[in-house]
C-alpha cells in the first residue's frame, strides 16, 4: 500500500507487526489507554540497593526475550549499554530487545550481541557509527524501530513500547533510587528520555556511580518508581558528551546560509517579545542562532524559551536575559550541565512533556521557529535524516519531526550540495519528515518556501529576501552535480520509520551490492 | 464479619460496596495495574484558556453523577471548591462525587449542595466543621469515604477513586496549563495532594487568579495533563493556610508530655546523623520537635530530613542546618511557603511519594520517628482520630496511618484526659490507626509501650524513663474521670474508614438521640 506522501509500505511487516499507515501529521488521533504496570508493594525497611548489576538480573529474573530499555543522555561516552548487556551475555541470555533512545559509535560491541543471539531486536531515535552500519548491511533479521524523540516517549506511555526492564544510567542517585543528572563525576545534565522509562517499565534499576545520602535533591526520577539501585564503578564518560561542534561555523557558505534563515524568522514577524526557539549544535544552527542573537540584541527583545538539545550558546543567551527559560531535554555540552544544575530558569523536561504529541500539550506545540538539517529533501518538502545517499543509516529523526510539527515556523537549512551530491530530490529515499511540517528551505542560493505557506512566501518576497521555486533549486544543484543515479535496493526492511503519532512514514530497504 | 482487629464491619456496604477487611498494615498487597486515563491528543495552537467555570463545565460537558476532585492547600482558605460547585448548582448539576483531600468550615456550603442532591457522594481524608457535623447527622445517604493521605493517592493510581474532573486550585499558571504553588498572591507551597489528581483524572482544569507568561517555572503540574486553564478573581485567601498554633506550647502539661517523647526518641537511639522526623503542626507537636531540637543542638546532630505538613519551625531547623531537607506535602504557614519557594534542599512531593504503601516505596518508609496525636487510643494501641467521644466526626487520618505505618518508631502523645474524659479505653469508638502501628504511648503520667516492642520497653526502662502498662494508665485516668459511658450508635453508617491499603479497617455508625 502507499501511506498518504506515496510511500510503498507493506501493510504488515514481519519482525515489526500491522502497519498504520503515516495518514498526515495530526490525522491519526489515539484510540488507547495509557500503559498501566502492574501495581506494587514496599514494606519499610526493604533494601533496594544491590551489590552488581549480576546480581540484579537475577533479584528480576531477567529471562530470554524481553525488553531492556536505556536513555543516551552520555551520548558517545555511555558506560551503561555496555556493562549492563556484557551481564546478559555472560548469564547467556538470549533474544533481549534493546530500547536505547540513540545507539552512539561507543555502542559497538552490540554488534558482537546481535551476532551471538543476546540481542534480536533494537528500538532506538537515532542510529550513528559501526551499530548502524552493521544493520544496514542486514545483521538484524527483524527491522529496527526508528522512533522520533517525542514518539518514542508516546509509545511508551501508550504501550506499544513495553519495557520489561528499564536500566537507567544515573549520574548521581541514593539507596532508595532518587535519581538526578546533575551532580557527581559523570553529571550529564537534564534527564529527559529516560522519564517515560522510569515511569512505565515493569521494572526500574537505576545504575550509579555517585551514591550519595538519602534523600537525594533535588530528584528528577523518584525513589517510586525504582525498585534496585546498584553502584559501578563508572556509569560514564562526560567527555563523551558533547555533541559535534559546539562553535559557530566559520564556512562562509555555512553563515550565508544562517544569516539568510535568521532574516526568515525576522522577515516572519515571530521576533518578537515572547520569542521561542529550537535550533541544535552544529556550526550552521549556531550560527542561525548567532544571528537571531545580534536582532533580538538590537531590537531588544526578550525570548520566552529556547528548546531543545541544549548548549553552552543558549546558556549564555539565557544568562544575558535573552530568553526567559531553557526547556531542556537534553545537555550537549558541560555548559548545559552547569546551568540546569544552578539555574531555576533552566528547566528539565520529560520527553513526553518535550516533544508526545498524544498528551494535553507539549512544549514543541509553543514553539515559534525551528532550525533543522536535512540529509536529502525532496520538491514536496519531505526531509530524511535516516539515510545517506549511499543508502546506509546514519543518524534518525531525534526530535527533527517532533521540532517541525510543532513550531509555527521550520526551516531546513542545508547546502545545496551535500557530500558533491545534490540535497534536493524528486523524492528523498527516506522520508523521516513530512513536506507538510516544512515551512521553508534555506540554501545559498536561495529560499524555497512550501507552497502550503504562500502567505509565508508573499512576506519573504516583500522583504526582498531570494524566494525560488524548489525545482529551480534543483536544478541548479543538478547543473553543477549531476543527476546521481538511484541505487539499487533489495526488498529486505532493514528499519522501519515510524512518525511521531505510531504511523509509518517509511521504510529503510537494505541496499543491493552496488555495482 | 470481624476484621482482624476484630471491628465489626460489613461485607457489603451500599452506597461503599464489597469492603475488603483490613488484615493487618501489610497483608494486602495489591493486585491491579495503575488507572489508565484514555490518551489525549493535542494540536498545535489549541487554547486552553478559558473565560470562565461554567465554560468549563460546558467544554468538558460536566454532567450528572461525575466525580470532581479538589485538593486541600488552602485548607480554611480555599476559595475553588464553593465556586466550581455554585457552578454546578447554578447549572443544575445533580449527584455528583466530591472527592476533596480535606473538608474544612469553609467548606460549609457543600451542606446545601447536599440537601439540594448536587451532592451525593464525599470522598476525603479529613473531615471538619459544619460539614463534618452534618454528616455526623446523617445528612448524606451514602457512606463518606474516609482515607489516608496516602491512601487517598493510592486509590487514585489504582483506579479505586476514579476521577472525571480534577479542579487544581492553582496559584500560578500559565496558558498552557504548568501550575506551581509557590508564587502569586495566593501562594500555599507544596501542591503535593493535587498530583495524583492531575495524572489520572480523565479531565484536569487549573484554575488561577495569577496568570504569568509562558513558560512558569518551576512547573509542579505539568501541561501535559492540563486540559484548561480558567482565571478566577481568587482561589483563597492565604491567611486561611494556617494550621492551629505555630507556637510551643507553654501549658506544663504539654511540656512534660513533650519532654518525655523526645526522651523516648534520643533513647530509641535513633537519634542520630541521618536522623529523619516527621511531626504535625500543634502545640505538643512542635514542643517536642523543640525538645528533639536541643537534644540534635547539643550533640551536634545533623538529621536527613523532616517530613509532613511542614511549619516554620521545621524550616528554622533546617535553615540552622539540623536537617538536610525538608520533604513537603503541604505547608501550613507562610514560614513553610517561603522556603519551598526558595531553598532547593526543600523538596516538593506528591501525596503518592509521600506515603502511598502501593509504589517502589514512599517516604514514610524511611522515617526514624513520628509524634502523633490521638482522640482516643485502647488498650491494643488502636488510635481513633475520626470520631469524638460523643460519636461525631471531627477529623480523620490524613497522614496519620501514613506515618505509623512508615516510621521505625511512632510515638503518640496524649493527655490522660481529653475533654475531661480518659483518652485510654478498652476499645476506640472509631479505629483509625492499627495499634501494631504504634510503638509507644506518651502520657504525663508514664509511658505505655506496645507489648509488641518489648525490647523497646527494655531500652526505655533501663534509660529510666517512667514505663508503665497502658491498663495502669487506663486505670489511673479512670480513678480521676471515671469510666466514660458507651454512647448508642444506631445501624446507619455514614462513614467508612478506609485502612491506606484499601481495606476497611472500621466504620462510623450515626449516634442515635443521647437521653
């Protein structure tokens, strides 16, 4: 069958189940109840805390088959993954599926375990170095789950991701499993991912390496909801922490393009008093964020919130008094985690509260502007984030769709060429994002707004700002690049992308030996 | 049937339904999942603000035989609860469910709203005033149903008490529904009972006199369970918050009683580093936290943390440093207000942290000692704080239960006569708190020790303090007072007093007409 952007999906998917077809960005409402565990009893003077995570699978009896879930807020320097699942290997467990909300290059030996049989299924937002490599070239036999950020913490709470076992990495914790990330050696900041685990998995283990006295303050996850608290010698690395660049871009093509999308969001009419804002790491969202900075600077005006993946450049906003709060999802670097761990007006947020859309609310939804990248985007506005061109997964939506559903402006900022390939398709070879979510596009040579926002276009175009067609766009890529030929794809799905709402939107089909 | 504390109660009451007998404080584990509210969806640019309550009313279409919920902050201050049920009266809403977390004088005109079958049941875990008065005459024909704070969140998260509509009195908010109570006019501190009301009822509307600009921070109730917003010109008055004296008391009486308790607790040899306190508001109350005070000054003492409605007096300890934290259900003056607004080591919790028996473990769990009251206490240690001795309700458990249950030792202090009547009897009129709960008895005229505790009793003895059996106490009160005579109850129940775990440990009966 074809869902509603024409993706040819089949309407069951073995290893993944009965497929809801993606049908629109707000057309397919719930139709459940939330995840209800079964409900437990503490008697006074139980002790939660164990002395090995061993130990721990045992006190559960974690069994062949069921689901562990982990949060990624370290990022590339994770301790957790790794220690935890060379447990289930060692008792010889078997058939585990993996929840971990993003799957970092630090995460390679899950390699060795998919190989031996420990683990057969993954569910993850996010997916970057040799794990993701090693499920494009079909390791898996049943597809990942792609999630978004927001929709992972909706499957959670609507059960259609069941934990069986949540093992959350805590930065510091107390012997009756009040957890924070904002302080002890290894403090990674805000959280957010791994609320919704914590709040809905059978069973609840917090693993830590700073054991501090009871009771913990202040507490991000509570002693409620953690049944064992076990101590490691390290739960991580901090260094591992930080994402990407964490300066402003020195490109000049890369600040044409960002000066170019801040003038948008002016042009736009949403910098204003009250002013909201997502926009990643990376130099070319920095920069955007750079010079949004200098115009709320001049005009003196004062944000209400930046979202997001938080870095040290919305910190220093924040405490020059250009935006009233941080709402933080997650930390990107050490400036993140020092202002969530001093400042009130830094506040820490769920997923489910950052980016469900099966809720009473969440933040995306009061969002004014979003700053987003795009592996490849298509003439009808659809961005990937999954694949490259070469077919290989390489990163997942994160919060990319959730951002764009929600805010009232998205731009895609990219350039033109990517990798000496053009970035614009006639159809991107996975769609992660739909065109419907895309206000505009912002390139070096110009600005391609989506024809649903025609109003948008007429006020980008009276302020003189380059509005092109996305087809002249593309074809000017295609002067200078080419056409790049499509490659070859078997019909064995290696993932399947599931949109926010629990619809697919598409799938990843393994590439065929290129010729 | 006889439960086993060997109350005569029902195997179905109507009005209540099938009671489960209470067995024993930890004998019913539970064998449910948590209440599962249908899942909401919600669209960008939806407003949730609305005009007024009865647009409310008509949003969510409030119709016959619902249950609202309200919580109790404001106490004698609250100003929600009579506006949303004049509402409801004005719109000819009849046989609905008030679930309230306490009733107090304020509350008076829930009297007419009754008469009128607006209202037909009440739910709450604390009863006084007129209201009180009038159920006592049988005003209502269906049982109250009477529970622990605890309790009260437990039957909320267990579906037990399921609600459709949850009022929050909120003293801040912003248009998309985060609330706090910690800032505004009417700020009231800890908004801990409200929580469990926000998570599970199938509708949660906020209602406000202080509107700030999104995003508040810090958010206690997030907007993710907030369906409405409505700004009202009050939710209460503040001054109303206070609970009785936030003095010592200077009565000799009460002094020596007090003196003796905190004697009991250095003895215990609980107090210590780490040492954790729970108390109430009231005169004795505070007179021992006083003596428990001096007693943690002179030794150099820093406790973990104290517990419970929290006064001025807790925050002065832990603003000298006698206490790491303060851990807040409620406050119960402007004392209490300011520092949970202020000093991060004054943590907020819901009433299910607090002291739901049905989790992965709540605080009380982990408290060293507790100074309790009593109406009337037996000769099992079975304490009633429901009734009067004239058979009318003029309270109930609150935390009462909560903290017995949790604490390694739970100490009620008592005169030996209350109201000119002993306070020892063969048997309580209304059990409230099982007496294998209750460690000791502090008396001005010795200290009765829970036969169960005998290596207390021998600790306590060989520390010299004045140990007595309670049926000396009992005789020695009735030598002054005489024995009170039974009053005559006749068969109606007009309340049901619901052990935390949901079991009925007793029931009230209507007195009849005393001669």
């Amino acid at each position: 069958m074809l869902n509603s952007i024409g993706r040819e999906i089949p309407d069951f998917i073995p290893g993944y189940g009965p497929v809801k077809p993606f049908a629109g960005a707000f057309s397919f409402p719930p139709d459940c109840q939330r995840q209800a565990p079964k409900v437990k009893m503490t008697v006074p003077g139980e002790i939660k805390l164990v002395t090995s995570l061993e130990e721990v699978f045992k006190k559960i009896a974690i069994t062949d088959g069921m689901t562990l879930s982990f949060h990624h807020h370290f990022r590339n320097g994770d301790g957790v993954v790794n220690q935890v699942l060379a447990v289930a290997a060692k008792l010889g467990i078997r058939n585990l599926k993996i929840a971990l909300s993003s799957v970092f290059p630090v995460h390679e030996p899950l390699i060795d375990h998919i190989k031996s049989g420990v683990i057969t299924a993954l569910d993850t937002n996010y997916l970057s170095g040799p794990v993701a490599q090693a499920i494009s070239q079909g390791i898996l036999d049943t597809p990942v789950v792609l999630r978004t950020h927001g929709g992972r913490a909706r499957a959670i709470e609507c059960g259609q991701l069941k934990i069986d076992v949540a093992f959350i990495a805590a930065p510091a914790a107390d012997d009756y499993g009040n957890i924070n990330g904002i302080q002890g050696p290894t403090a990674c900041g805000s959280l957010g991912y791994a609320f919704a685990d914590a709040e809905y998995a059978d069973h609840v283990v917090a693993v830590t390496d700073y054991l501090v006295e009871y009771p913990l303050s202040p507490v991000s996850i509570s002693q409620t909801r953690v049944d064992y608290v076990v101590k490691v010698a390290t739960v991580g690395d901090p260094k591992g922490i930080v994402s990407g660049t964490t300066r402003v871009t020195k490109d000049p093509v890369g600040l044409k393009i960002a000066a170019t999308a801040a003038n948008v969001i002016q042009a736009s009419g949403l910098l204003k008093q009250g002013f909201s804002f997502q926009t990643g790491a990376g130099g070319a969202s920095l920069a955007t964020a750079h010079f949004v900075r200098q115009m709320m600077d001049k005009a003196g005006i004062t944000g209400s919130f930046a979202l997001g993946g938080i870095t040290g450049f919305m910190v220093e906003m924040l405490e020059k008094g250009l935006f009233k709060n941080i709402i933080d999802v997650q930390g990107f670097d050490s400036e993140a985690i020092r202002s969530i761990a001093t400042n009130p007006n830094h506040i820490e947020v769920s997923a489910n509260v950052y980016a469900s859309p099966f809720n009473a609310g969440c933040v995306v939804n009061k969002l004014d502007a979003v700053i987003l990248g795009a592996t490849e985007i298509d003439t009808d506005f659809h961005v990937n984030v999954v694949t490259g061109s070469d077919g290989v997964i390489m990163g997942g939506s994160g919060g990319h769709s959730d951002a764009a559903a929600g805010a009232k402006l998205t731009i895609v900022v990219a350039n033109l060429l990517r990798s000496r390939l053009p970035v614009i398709m006639d159809a991107v070879l996975t769609a992660t994002t739909p065109g419907e979510t895309i206000d505009v596009l912002v390139t070096e040579r110009g600005i391609a707004v989506n024809p649903k926002r025609s109003d948008l276009a007429a006020i980008l175009a009276a302020a003189g700002l380059p509005v092109v067609n996305i087809h002249e766009l593309k074809q000017i890529a295609e002067k200078i690049a080419g056409k790049p030929q499509p490659i070859k794809l078997s019909e064995k799905i290696i993932a399947v992308v599931e949109y926010r709402d629990g619809t697919i939107i598409d799938v990843v089909r393994q590439r065929m030996a290129q010729e």
